[in-house]
C-alpha cells in the first residue's frame, strides 16, 4: 500500500529510485496487492526493444472488468461510478452506481455474446459521450472482443478505413448526438461508411436524439429491446496477461492510422497506478475528465483508470460553450467536483471569454487540476491556477501518448513543485532520454534534444494492428533501444522536463492529433488541385492551426479562390473529419524543394508563422526563386 499514493517529494525520489532500479520487483509488488487474478503469472517482464517485442505479467490470467466492477461490488456497491452531465443541463443528472454498472455491462455484454461476438473478435464503437459508450467498451472487455473506439466526430470515410483495417464485424452507434444546440446524425455517417465495409455483419443502434433514421433489414438492431430481454448476470471471459484490451487509432505523419493495440494487464496496472498517484486520488472524490472517450485520455482517465480504483467518475456529454461559457464550472460546483482534467486548447478558450463566467460559480471543492494533450503555454497555466484553482489546486502538467497508454512525465500534486510550462519529473518507473542529432543520449541537465524511453513500462502499445514492422519502423528505429516519442523536450537545470512539441510531421490542433500526409491526400482529391503542403502555424486558442499551399493546376480556367477554398476544406471534412480543415489557405505556383524532391516544410512553417527573418540556407534548394514569391503573398 505504502508506495499506491506518494506524498511528498522526497518519498517521490524514494519510490523512482526503487522502480528503476528494480522494475520488475516494483511492479509485481503493484499487482500482487492492488489486483484481482485468475492465475499470477509465470514472468513479471520480458522485453527486447529490437524486435520490438514487451510482455508483462505473462502466464497471469483475469478479466480487466472483475477489477473495475466485480470487485468493488461489496465494498461500493451503492456508491457512484459513473456521474453522466447530459449536454441539456435540464435534463437529469444520472448516477450509474457500481451495482448499475455491473448489471448493464452484463446486459450489453451478453447482447454482445447473442449477436455471435466471440473472443478476439473486433468491435467498432462510435457513440457520443453516453453511458452506452463505457458500457460497451467494458461489454466487450467482458467478453474478450477488441474494442476500436472511433471519435464521433470522425467522417463516414475516416470510419469506414478503420473499421476494414481492423475487420470489424460490430458496429455500436447511436441514431445521433447532441453538441450543444445542434444535433448531429451519427447513423447516418455509419451508413455512409458501411457501403465501404463488406464485413460488417450487425449494428447496434442506441436511441439519444428520437430522430428518424434509417434501420437496415438484418443488419441493424435497435440496442435498448435486446438490453431488456438480457440477463444481468454473467461470467467474465478469462484472458490472457497479454491478449488484446482494444485497438485505438492514432495519426501518423504519414499513412493511415496506426491501430495501436494495447494488452490488458500491463495497460490495467499502469492507468490504475497513475491514476491513483497523479490525481491523488481519495474515497470520496468526485473526478472529472473533460476528454472524450474517443481519445485515449477517455480510455485511460475516464474508464478504466477511475473505474480500476473504484472512483467516482464524471462523464460529460455536452461542450463547455453551452448554454454558455460557464457549463464547466456549473458543473464543477454541482457535482463538488475534486480533480479536473483538461486541454490546454479548452482553457484557453475560456480564458478568451472572460472571468465573469467563472467568479459565478463556487470551485473550492478542486484539489487538482490537470492538462493534457499539447504544450501548455504560460498564459493559459496561469490563469488556470489563477481563476481556477485559486492557487490552491496545483497543476498537474501530464505528458502522454496514445502509443503509452497512461501518464509519462507528470508532477505529483502537493509533492513536486510545479513550473509554469514544464510537465516536470518522470512518473514512477519511467526512464527518459533526451537523444542528440548524432543519436546520442545528452546527459546531464541543461538539455534539449529528442525525447526517447529508455526501458519499457506496463503502459506502452504492443504493437500496431496487422503491422508490427510498422511499429519498428516508428518508434524502435531512430535510435537504438529506445522507444522514440517523436516529440522534442528540454530539461532544465534541476531536471524537469518541457515538451517542445513534435519534431515530425504530426500537427497538434486543439489537442488532437493530425497528420499531414492524410489532409494533404484529400486536398489534393480536388479536381483543380495539382500539389499541397500543409503545414501548421501558431493560433492563439488551438495551439496549432492548420496552413494550406496549394499548386492549382493550369486549366486556363479562372476560378474564384474563395469558392475554392470551400470546396477543399468540404473535401477534409467528408475525408477526415472537421477538426483537420484548413485556416488559411495561400495558392502558390511552387513549393520549395530539396533536390530530391521533397518539399521543405521547415520554409513553409516559419512563412506560415510569419517568422521570415532566418529562414536558414535556401541555396541548396531545386527552385529557391519560389520562396519569395510565397513570402509575398502569405496570409
Ligand atoms: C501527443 C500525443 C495523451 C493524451 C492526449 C494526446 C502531445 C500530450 C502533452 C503535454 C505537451 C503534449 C505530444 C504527444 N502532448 N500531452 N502535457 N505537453 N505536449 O494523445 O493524440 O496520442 O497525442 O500530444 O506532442 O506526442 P495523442
């Protein structure tokens, strides 16, 4: 028990030293006395980095929804899991307690069983932020099915190559959403994919919106009758240490997305650890993740982290404008909420909005707050702390990644000093290193290079779905026996950390995560369209906002660029979704490029982020003459 909560910093450096001079010793004293198993296991890790191939807790046998919900039953039976916010704060706040859960999770997951899901098999959900969402994902972990949670705010195109690159035979959707006054058709858009998507036997359609749509003979089922005639009893599925959790997509700087594949053990240990340490979290705390359980910080901070300790967690379903810019703290005063968690992109856009929607409502039940997703900047760190937490609640400044499942460089709140900007210290069991341009570790403080992890931890990503040397070629590649981030960070004189942000061609907008290849693909589908770049510039609310060159072909044709520009950013929206449409889009005659012929991103980012003094050596480029003619009628 002594070492599950940390509570000052030096037993902090006590409980690091400890788990990186031992890990495996460390981590099987974690899972003896904090889980539940079938069987132990037989080896607490084996691991090779050039393979790349990681096991945990091999031989052990459980069911990762046994320690969510089965084993909290006697103890919190009554007391709250789930807390949902509907996005209409006139409607009704609802409860789900861990007895609730257990009984609907059982349903749906032997609705699953009914409709022939078996185990191994994969699973698409793409629901809105309604309890059927965590219902179904533990209804599947129940069972043993793979879970591939798709953003519902992906495009019918963007679903349907997830779905056939992870053959799919289920889709769990909803007639629709609600995003503040609007509504927005989901069925639909699974219509829409599914025409692309041979393999999908049967939909699951929950109801949210009562709207009209279309149900498909024998492929679509509405949810809530099969619900009602399951049983709430029923038998977790025994797995394996290491078979499959889910699968959850993530961008590349080039290709389609990576199916990052997480196991169940390892991926348990880790989240319920950080969970526990990084929010501190006690009995009777009200948590609140704002993330979508789209992303990976729903999957590891709203499900199976809290749920893992038996914590009270807050589901969201609505937008922080709506009915106005006050929502989050209504609800933060409502609910008494004790830890909020957060995106640099969304405090900054409060911050915009003003004080006035904040000092209306009582924060003082907050003890931390926690951000995530992209670098925060020191503005927007400091009215959190200012207007927030009042300066009472320290900020917790998470470094992270789909690819490592949980929380990698973190303070540890009333333990680590904060800094403004710096997600600080490395977690417990975690080893960084900072890689020079020669690849070679920098040591010492005072550094700035490329963040690497040096030894695996519970957490991490096995592999990518059906493309394991992709997953070599990514993250096991640049440098030898590390796991790169493809981030760059600096660490400062007494050891923190500071995300610099990506050293590749990923663009983090609004905190998610976007890859160039894929917008410049569906820019480039416009028929006038000859060549594209994006690249992305600095925006004072997204972070990162998204700039556009495009080559018009010549067809002697005069078009209007306005009209233009609308038709390609339709064209991302129906191909990816609206989170990658552009915010300027500057046509040009030429893009600068290498004598190989690759273009030189480096030029267009600094033009795009009007920063034009150094634009470095462009002697050696195929066409230099281009980059003043672009600098001249930047936007
Ligand atoms: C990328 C991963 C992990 C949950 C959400 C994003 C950036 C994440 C921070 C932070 C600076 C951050 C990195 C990372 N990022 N957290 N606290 N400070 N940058 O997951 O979509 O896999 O994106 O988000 O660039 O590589 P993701």
């Amino acid at each position: 028990m002594s070492n599950y909560h940390i509570k000052h910093l030096e037993e902090y450096f006590q409980v690091y030293r400890k788990s990186v001079r031992n890990p495996e010793n460390f981590w099987e004293e974690i899972a003896e006395e904090h889980f539940l198993w079938r069987k132990k296991w037989d080896t607490v890790l084996s691991w090779d980095f050039k393979k790349p191939e990681v096991k945990w807790f091999e031989g052990a046998k459980l069911n990762i929804t046994e320690n969510c919900l089965d084993r909290h039953l006697a103890t919190r039976g009554d007391k709250t899991a789930i807390l949902f916010e509907p996005n209409d704060p006139k409607e009704d706040t609802q409860h789900i307690t861990y007895t609730q859960l257990y009984q609907r999770v059982n349903k749906f997951a032997n609705v699953l069983k009914s409709q022939g899901v078996e185990k191994g098999d994969r699973v698409c959900i793409y629901l809105p932020m309604i309890p059927e969402l965590a219902v179904s994902l533990l209804a599947c972990a129940r069972i043993g099915a793979i879970h591939s949670v798709v953003f519902a705010g992906f495009s019918a195109n963007a679903l349907a190559t997830r779905i056939n690159d992870s053959d799919c035979k289920v889709v769990i959707t909803s007639d629709g959403s609600y995003r503040g006054a609007k509504t927005i058709d989901l069925k639909k858009i699974v219509d829409d994919a599914l025409e692309d998507c041979p393999g999908v036997k049967t939909v699951l359609v929950a109801k949210r919106i009562q709207s009209e749509i279309n149900m498909k003979d024998g492929r679509d089922q509405w949810l809530q009758p099969l619900l009602d005639e399951a049983s709430e009893e029923g038998t977790a599925t025994v797995m394996d240490a290491e078979d499959p959790l889910f699968i959850l997509y993530t961008s590349g700087s080039t290709g389609t997305p990576k199916g990052m594949v997480h196991t169940i053990a390892g991926y348990m240990i880790y989240t319920a650890y950080t969970f526990k340490n990084v929010f501190q979290y006690r009995e009777n705390d009200v948590y609140w993740c704002t993330a979508d359980i789209g992303w990976i910080t729903g999957h590891s901070y709203i499900v199976y982290g809290p749920l893992a300790n038996g914590a009270t967690t807050v589901m969201f379903e609505g937008v922080p404008s709506y009915p106005d810019y006050g929502r989050f703290w209504d609800i933060v005063e409502k609910h008494k909420v004790t830890q909020f968690y957060t995106a640099p992109t969304a405090i900054r856009a409060l911050a915009k909005e003003g004080v006035e929607h904040v000092e209306q409502h009582d924060l003082s039940s907050l003890k931390v707050l926690g951000t995530v997703g992209e670098p925060i900047n020191e503005e927007a760190w400091h009215w959190y702390d200012d207007n927030i937490g009042k300066k009472n609640a320290p900020i917790v400044d998470t470094w992270w990644q789909t690819e490592t499942g949980g929380i990698m460089i973190t303070p540890i709140p009333y333990a680590t000093p904060t800094k403004p900007t710096y997600a600080t210290l490395p977690f417990i069991g975690i080893q960084p290193a900072l890689m020079d341009e020669n690849a070679q570790e920098i040591k010492g403080n005072q550094a700035d290079g490329r963040l690497c992890i040096k030894f695996p931890w519970p957490g991490m990503a096995r592999t990518i779905w059906g493309n394991h040397q992709r997953y070599k070629d990514t993250y096991f590649s640049a440098y030898e026996n590390m796991y790169f981030s493809g981030d760059g960070a600096l660490r400062d004189e007494v050891g923190y950390y500071r995300i610099t942000g990506r050293v590749d061609d990923v663009i983090i907008v609004s905190g998610h995560n976007l890859g160039t290849a894929p917008i410049e693909d569906a820019v480039n589908e416009h028929p006038a369209v000859a060549e594209s770049a994006i690249v992305g510039f600095p925006h004072d609310v997204k972070g990162n906002a998204l700039y556009g060159y495009v080559i018009l072909k010549e067809t002697g044709e005069s078009r209007k660029h306005d009209n233009l520009r609308k038709e390609i950013n339709q064209i991302i929206t129906e191909q990816i979704g609206p989170i990658a449409k552009l915010d300027k889009i500057q046509f040009t005659n030429g893009l600068p490029k290498t004598r190989s012929g690759k273009i030189m991103r480096r030029i267009l980012r600094k033009i795009a982020g009007k920063d034009t003094s150094n634009l470095g050596d462009t002697s050696t480029l195929l066409n230099p003459e281009c980059v003043q003619d672009i600098i001249d009628n930047a936007l």
